[in-house]
C-alpha cells in the first residue's frame, strides 16, 4: 500500500510543479484556454481534503506526535506539516467525525434494570444510525472542498448532545447539500437543520435536557489587533447571564465607576463603555480577594529593563504574564496594585535585578522566569504565562533544586513531553540550560545536536532581548557593574 501511496504522491507533486511553471507568467496565457482546466483541478481538491482528513485520523489514532517528541498530534500537524494549531485541531476533529467510532451520549446508570435495557437499547440504535450516517458522510464528502466542511463543522458545534437527528446525520445531509449550494446558502441550511434538531432533542427519559445550554457554555479571546485591543465572545447559560446582566446593570448609570460628585456629568461613555468598566471593577475586586486568599492567582507581571524605562513613550509595549503587552497607560490603568508586579532585568546580563510587590513573595522565581522566556519554552509553542508551569531541569526527584537556574517554563502539554529521565524512552527528549550563556535547549531523543528555542515570543522577551543586546554590545564580556536596582530589598 505505501507503494501506490507513493507514486500517487509523486505523480500529484510532479503535476503541481508543472502546473506552477505553466502559471508563471500569466501575461503568456489565456482565459478562454486555460479555464476548463482550472475547473477540474478544482473539482478535484475536495479529494486531497478528504486525503487530509483520513491522514489526521491516522495520526490521532497511531500517535503521531511521538514522531516529534510529543504526545499529542497536533504537534507532529503544526511542526511537521506547517500547520497552524487552530488548523490542525481542526483536520482532526474532522478526521474523527468521518473515520473515528461516532460519539453518542451514554445513558445516565439507572437502578430499574428495565429502564437501564430500554436505554441502552436506545443507546445501540442511535450508535447503529451514527454509523451508517457517517458512510454516506464520507461517500458525500469527496465533492465538498475544504471551505464547505469548515463551514459545516463550525456550525455543528452549536449541536446540542441529545439533537435529533444527531451529528453524523446531519454531518452526512450537509455535505451532500453542499454540491449544489454556495458557501452562504450552506451555512444557513446548517444552522437551520442544528436549530431543528436541538428543538426535536430529547434524552434517555424522553426529556429535552436541562442542562443543553450549561453544557456549551465559554469564553473565547480574540487575537490582539495592530491597536491592542482584542474581540471576545462566549455563549451564557440562561443563569450565568442573568448573573451577568445583574452585574453590569450595576454599572449602567452615568459616572459609575467613576470619582466626584459630578462624575455623572463629565461622564461622556456610552452604554456599553460603562458596562465594560463594571465588569473590570469586578475583575479588580475578585483579583484582590483572590491574590490574598489563593497565593498569586489573578496578577499581573510587567518585566521591564532601566533602557525600557529610559526610552519608553506613550506607544512603548512591555512584556507581561498573558497574552498581551501593556503600554504606559495601560499600566496606569491597572494602578499596579498588591496583586501586580513589575520584575525588573539588568540591561547588560538579563539577570534579575530587583522586583516591586507589597506581597507574596512566594511567587518570585515563577516571575524570574517569566521575565527570562516568556512563553513556552517548547519552540513554536506561545503559551503565555499564565498558563506555564515551573519545570525542574534536573528532575526534583533525582535531588534537582528548585532554583532559578534549574527551572524553565512550559505549559502543561508540553510538560508532559519532557523526558525527566533523558534516556530517549519513548522518543521523547529533555530540556537543559546552556551553563555558559543561560540558554535553554532541548535535547532529542536520538541524540542530535541540542536545538535552541526560536519562538518569536520567547525570542522578544526582556531576558533574551538582553542577553543579545550584551552580546553584541561588548563582545560576549558582560563584566561590567549592574544597573541601579529600581526597587530596595525587604528588610
């Protein structure tokens, strides 16, 4: 079988560099010439998208991130096929619904043994019905492009658990819709046939589950724009927002959240303005009462150098523990309270300095840190602060310190993929510090050569901006006297 898959690739690559050559110069070519040929290549695409599908699947299925060192597949999708992470989620969620064992809900255990057979009987004949559905699903699914299945998975992701009909026979009636409509209509039919289905849903007990909308709740962060600023969106239950609407209700008179007896005059928000500064006034006051009472959590780290400082302006980003940078007003707009600090880095060496809190001490190596990476040591990985964890070098069981030199952090998946014992079992490789210029590195499992961490991220932070900056100021000797500590040492 890897034979013909072979040569079937071989001859799909030599037609596309052929094809590429022949569309160099389109100033040679001709629409009345070349067209029908176009039309056919692109009736032809939706076949490599299905190729697509069942490779993720089998990549899911035969652990392909052991190919890289890691234990899931996306990895091996994002490194070794140049995917981005939301791509490769994507390809194999969609692998899974059309090559993987249809997911059907269990039924809820039952003491009345009649009642437990008539459910999982139910159970049986809605397993039976998901799989003929997902046939026909990958029979239709050959002339659907890769534009048309997102559109469908997106819009299947508002199906509720119990929706009759379920997945895959909506999936398989989708996609054979999407022959004949656009990619507008498509998406209207989906969302239609979802609606219908969640209103027709019933469970195990013949009762529209209670607990549908519980169940799809979230939030979901937008990527900063070039201005900052990010988009949000989430889906309430019908409790969590009216607990929501309560909470920003209280901020929709004029000059709340503001200082002065004639805040309501100077106040020039609109509606939604106010409710966004409420629901920040709310976020402070847990923040605080979280900081006290759960050892850090909820704060924000801003890591800095004295050149930082020197020639910030208004525009000037600094590094922090999210997913974000802050300006100058930004910060301000914090009011670096108890539960925000600012670590600050020496400009020559990176080493840290001094560090600004008026409490929890406890959280100050994570911090270092922080000021030090970034992100995710893992290359490639941009997992922002808040989301890492302390990893020991030399593992904390084999008697490794937890001090600064011998932690690095990662997120929690990547964390697992380091091998502590760094003997290469399971083709997984291990972290280390180059002890000359405090690098990280990762070292594979087949002994290769130990490879630095590249991420854009990690790269730009305040640490690795400094230690680059030494080096090319002074040649690589980095003796010379610390900057001035911005903060004194508790007493």
């Amino acid at each position: 079988m890897s034979a013909v898959l072979d040569q079937a690739v071989n001859q799909i690559v030599a037609g596309l560099r052929s094809l590429a050559d022949v569309m160099r110069d389109p100033d040679t070519l001709h629409l009345a010439s070349t067209h029908v040929a176009m039309e056919r290549l692109h009736a032809c695409l939706p076949l490599l998208s299905n190729a697509d599908a069942a490779f993720a699947f089998l990549c899911d299925r035969d652990g392909a991130g052991a190919l890289v060192g890691a234990n899931h597949a996306v990895e091996y999708l994002t490194r070794s096929l140049g995917l981005s992470r939301r791509e490769a989620f994507a390809l194999l969620e969609q692998g899974r619904k059309l090559y993987g064992e249809p997911e059907v809900p269990e039924p809820e255990p039952s003491d009345d043994e009649t009642d437990r057979e008539r459910k999982e009987q139910e159970a049986q004949a809605r397993r039976k019905k998901a799989r003929e559905a997902q046939e026909r699903a990958r029979r239709a699914a050959e002339k659907a492009n890769a534009e048309k299945k997102r559109i469908i998975t997106d819009a299947l992701k508002d199906l509720n658990e119990h929706a009759n009909p379920g997945y895959q026979e909506i999936l398989a009636e989708a996609l054979a819709a999407a022959e004949s409509l656009t990619a507008e209509e498509l998406r209207k039919f989906v969302r239609d046939q979802v609606k219908r289905a969640n209103k027709r849903g019933r469970n195990y007990d013949g009762e529209k589950d209670p607990l549908a909308a519980w169940k799809k709740r979230g939030i979901w962060l937008g990527e900063p724009d070039a201005d900052g600023g990010s988009h949000f969106s989430g889906y309430l239950d019908a409790a969590s927002r009216a607990k929501l609407e309560s909470c920003l209700a209280a901020g929709d008179h004029m000059g709340s959240n503001m200082e002065g007896v004639d805040a309501a005059k100077r106040d020039s928000r609109r509606k939604h303005q106010r409710r966004l500064d409420q629901l920040m006034n709310v976020l402070d006051r847990y923040g605080d009462a979280a900081t006290k009472s759960r050892g850090g959590v909820g704060t924000v780290v801003i890591s800095l150098t004295l050149d930082d400082l020197l020639e910030a302006d208004a525009f000037t980003e600094f590094a922090t523990n999210t997913s974000v940078s802050l300006t100058p007003l930004d910060i301000v707009r914090l009011g670096l309270a108890g539960d925000s600090f600012i670590l600050q880095l020496d400009s020559a060496t990176g080493v840290p300095l001094s560090l600004g809190r008026t409490r929890l001490a406890s959280v100050e190596q994570k911090l270092v840190l922080l000021a030090m990476q970034g992100v995710c040591a893992w290359n490639g990985c941009t997992k922002p602060g808040v989301e890492l964890e302390a990893h020991h070098l030399d593992s904390y069981l084999s008697g490794g310190l937890t001090s600064i030199d011998n932690l690095v952090l990662l997120c929690r998946e990547h964390h697992m993929c380091n091998n502590d014992n760094k003997d290469g079992a399971g083709n997984k490789g291990h972290f280390g510090r180059d002890p000359d210029t405090g690098d990280v590195h990762y070292h594979p499992a087949n002994g290769a050569p130990p490879r630095h961490t590249t991420t854009y991220q990690y790269r730009n932070s305040p640490g690795q901006r400094l230690a680059k900056k030494a080096r090319s100021r002074h040649g690589g000797n980095q003796k010379r006297p610390p900057d001035p500590a911005l903060f004194e040492p508790d007493g």
